[in-house]
C-alpha cells in the first residue's frame, strides 16, 4: 500500500547541479561532434605540436633576412583564432540549435538558466585544449627558449607566463560569446558577424603604439593584443601590465558568461545576475585601468638587422 501511494506522488525535481552537469555532458558531446570545432581543434593540436621544431628561434636558429619580423611571442595568437574564433562559431551554432529542436530537454527538466549555464561550462572545453597546448610550448620556451625571436629578451619569465595566459582566456571567452550572442541576437549570421567583428577590433588596436595612455588604453582594450609591434626595420615593445590584462580578459569571459546566463531569467535571479554583472563589470574596468597605468611605457626594443 505505502508502495503504491509512493509511486503515486510526484517524484522530487532533481537538484540545479545534477541537471546542469547533465546537460553540460550532452552539450560537450554535442560539442565534440561539431564540424567547425573539429577543424578548429586539429588545426591547433597540428600547429602547437610541431611549433618547437619549425622555425623556432633557439640558439640554433640561423637568423637570416628571409626569415622575416614574426616572432615566437606571436603564438597566442593561434589559441585565439583556432580555438577563440573557431569555439565561438561552433558554441554560436550549437546554443541555437539546442534552442530549435529542444533536444537538451531530453536530459532533465530544465531552465532557461540551467540550459545556458550547461553550456558556458561546455566552454570550458576549448579552454582547458588551448590549456593543454599553452603548457606545451611554454615548457618548451623554458627548457630550450627561443632567445632569438624579436622581443624574447624584453620579458620576464612571469611575463611570458601571463602572455601565455591570455592565450588561454581568449579560448575560453570566444565560445562564451558564441552563447552570449546566440541567446540574444537571433539572426543566422549573427556568429560569423560576430566573429569578424573581434578580428577587425584586434586589427585596429594592434595599429596603436602607446606612445600615451589613451593609445595604450585602445591597444589593451582588445580582447586579443599583441605584445610587440614588429616591421622591417624596428620593433616596438607595447606598454602596460601584461598581469593586470590576464584580470581584465577574465573579466571579459565572466560577463559573457553572466550575459548568456541572464538570458529567459526573471524575478530575483534577474536582479541577482544584475547586481553581479554591475560587480564584475565594475572589476573589469578597473582591471583595464590598472593595465594600462601600473605597466612600462611602450619602448623601441633591440633591432637585429637580420630580422
């Protein structure tokens, strides 16, 4: 009898962790599966394999004028366009095609918050990838370093090891996005547009050598920017706290995600995210302020003919 009244009474809503890893697994197999993320992951895992044995500037490197101005501290920018641009397409597509066909719901009953929560976990798939690799080439900068790349010898090791860093963030803070937009910007295109729009902002603040704060200022603001401004004759050391920035592109990933997750909420979860993105956004700003006025100015560093 107490059987049978057990059976009849509606069973308890799983707890907000269960359902959210749930949906995180379907989403990251889902994920895994994804057309551009896979290309994107194998051009990534190919480039970072072989980049300590194709023209990597150690000692034994025979400096020559054919050689040209790129630089082994130009490597972050190969997490940030395979994984950050690539995850932000795939994680764009994906969310929106979770939202058509429902099949997330399938796992457990879900919110709208749960659902977007899932998948800016599933984000931290390409970041834990861009992680791995990050690792790779800068056990490598340790052990065998390429001291005659442009610019290897006007960082610090805890430099370096923050620039390696930003590496990492942008992966994760592109697929973030990708949620972001597709929760609040409907359109097909809105992923690609999106995307090209991150590479012209990164092209432009990388045309500002910081010879003020407000050009540092526009340089850093970029979610993606490079340490060093090299040309045939010159290179150009940017200014600012390269630590300082890992916080400010942090910032920019927790927002994203904040955002994403604000999406379909309402009442007193509304307000609770309101009042943390006012936090977070508040710790962003003062992040960028900090890089751009506790760092070095920018500086003409040692020049190499060769080069």
């Amino acid at each position: 009898m107490s059987a049978a009244v057990a059976a009849a009474l509606p069973s308890a809503p799983p707890a907000t962790g269960d359902v959210v890893r749930s949906l995180a697994r379907i989403e990251t197999r889902r994920l895994l599966r994804q057309p551009v993320f896979v290309v994107a992951v194998l051009l990534f895992v190919l480039v970072a394999a072989t980049t300590p044995f194709s023209e990597y500037a150690n000692a034994d490197f025979v400096v020559t004028a054919e050689n040209g101005t790129e630089t082994n501290l130009d490597w972050p920018v190969l997490p940030a366009f395979a994984l950050g641009l690539g995850g932000l397409l795939a994680m764009n597509r994906l969310t929106k095609s979770a939202s058509r066909t429902g099949d997330v719901l399938l796992a457990a009953p879900a919110t709208a918050f749960q659902r977007s929560l899932a998948l800016c976990l599933v984000c931290l798939v390409p970041a834990g990838i861009a992680l791995v690799g990050a690792a790779y080439v800068f056990v490598f900068w340790m052990v065998d370093p390429p001291i005659q790349a442009v610019a290897w010898t006007e960082f610090t090791t805890a430099q370096l090891f923050s620039i390696m860093v930003q590496g990492v963030l942008t992966a994760a803070g592109g697929p973030l996005l990708g949620v972001a937009v597709a929760r609040w910007w409907r359109w097909p295109t809105a992923g690609a547009i999106t995307a090209v729009g991150l590479i012209l902002w990164a092209v432009l603040g990388s045309l500002f050598r910081d010879t003020s704060w407000w050009d540092r200022l526009l340089h850093h603001l970029s979610p993606f920017a490079l340490v060093a401004a090299n040309s045939e004759t010159s290179t150009w050391i940017q200014g600012g706290s390269h630590h300082w920035r890992v916080v400010y592109l942090l910032g920019l990933c927790l927002l994203a995600a904040l955002a994403a997750c604000a999406h379909g909420s309402a009442g007193q979860q509304r307000r609770r995210l309101v009042r943390l993105s006012l936090t977070v956004a508040g710790l962003t700003v003062l992040a960028l302020a900090l890089t751009v006025l506790t760092g070095p100015e920018g500086y003409y560093g040692p020049w190499n003919p060769l080069w």
